[in-house]
C-alpha cells in the first residue's frame, strides 16, 4: 500500500500543474495567434492578386471602369461563354500547370531556388 501524500506535497502538486496549465493556455494562445497571422496573410495576397488582375482588366479595356458590379458580372459571363475565350482559358490553364509541374521538379533536383518564383 502507498504512503497518503502529505499537505505540503498535495500543495506542490497543485502548483505544478496549474504552472504546467499556464504554460498550455499561453502555448495555445500562441498557436491561435499564428494561425490568425496565416490567414491574413492568406486575405492579403488574395486581395492584392485580385487587385492587379482587376487592374489589367482595367488597362485593356478602359471602358470597364465605370460598370457596376453586376454590370461587370454579366460581361464577364458573356466573355467566358464564347467558346474562343473557353479554349485560350483551357489552353493558359495547361501551360500553366505544365510551368508550375516543371518548377516543381527542378526545385526537387535543387536546381532552382524557392526564392526564384516568388509573386
């Protein structure tokens, strides 16, 4: 049979595991505020991607600037209906997933940088 823990070991006890306690709610709180700082930045290059391709809308088509976003939506549904503009979308989509699939393998070889590709 074990030996009953006395007043002061019990004590002991509690007060590491309320440190050990403290020190999960703070490692928490950390991860929570990383996660936080990712998805921002997540939004940000979201936005700043959307932004320049609004922008190269913009300075193709000038007259775009001034349509309204349901106004805008509809052109865009029009554009993305011809079947032209289906194919040139299908066909940059292959060159570039055959780019991207490239870069890949080189950057596993160790022949390219992951700084070389940055946007």
């Amino acid at each position: 049979m074990t030996k009953p823990k006395t007043l002061e070991q019990l004590r002991a006890e509690k007060e590491r595991a309320e440190t050990q306690l403290l020190q999960e709610q703070h490692k928490l709180e950390r991860l929570e505020k990383r996660k936080k700082f990712l998805e921002q930045g997540e939004r940000k290059k979201r936005t700043h991607r959307l932004c320049n391709l609004g922008g190269t809308v913009e300075s193709l088509a000038p007259e775009v600037k001034d349509l309204t976003r349901t106004e805008m939506t509809e052109l865009m549904e029009q554009i993305f209906s011809l079947s032209e503009v289906q194919r040139a979308v299908r066909h940059m989509a292959i060159i570039h997933i055959k780019q991207a699939n490239k870069e890949k393998e080189l950057k596993a070889n160790g022949t390219i940088s992951s700084e070389c590709h940055a946007d």
